[in-house]
C-alpha cells in the first residue's frame, strides 16, 4: 500500500530512483565481471629464459621487476595476488571477491 501511495505522489521521484538504481548494480556487475588487468605469462620456456636473460643485462632481476611465482616481467603497481595465483597490473584497488574490497 505505501509503494502505491508513494508512486502515486511522486511518480518522477520514483523513476529517477529506479534509473539511478538500475546503472549502479549494471556498474557495480560489470566491475565484478570484468577482468582485472592480469598481467600475460609467457608462451613456453624458452620466453621465459629470455625475459630472465633480459633483465639480468639490464640489472633489474629482483623482486619488483620480476615475479618468481609467475615467471612474468612486472610492470609498475602490479603484484602477485596470491588467492587467484596471477599478477594483476594495477593491484592498487584490486580483490578477487569485489572490487570495493583491499
């Protein structure tokens, strides 16, 4: 009966509401479904030898330009997520559960 009373009173209120509420969850199901950036892994061995020998005659084999759980070059503000076992590019805001999660 108050949904009937209310809508009657202020229809426009209503469908304001409705649209605000509509594009929130589409945006909130799409940043939960969508993917977050992961960092690619080499095709086979062989890349990886190479991107190893790469960065030793650069001097930037350590932690922050290498992930040793992936066998990937980082890039910068990607980590190692260790729930889904990947580097995420931008790890800044990231969380496999949600989004708004960190």
């Amino acid at each position: 009966m108050l949904i009937i009373v209310t809508f009657s009173a202020h229809p426009m209120l209503n469908i304001v509401f409705g649209i605000v509420f509509a594009t929130a969850m589409y945006c909130f199901t799409q940043s939960v479904v969508s993917d977050p950036g992961y960092l690619p892994r080499p095709a086979g061995i062989s890349e990886q030898k190479k991107i190893v020998e790469e960065l030793v005659v650069r001097g930037e084999f350590d932690a922050r330009h290498f992930c040793t759980s992936c066998f990937v070059r980082k890039s910068l503000r990607s980590k190692h997520c260790r729930i889904c076992e990947r580097c995420v590019a931008r790890h800044d805001q990231y969380s496999p559960r949600s989004p708004l999660d960190d």
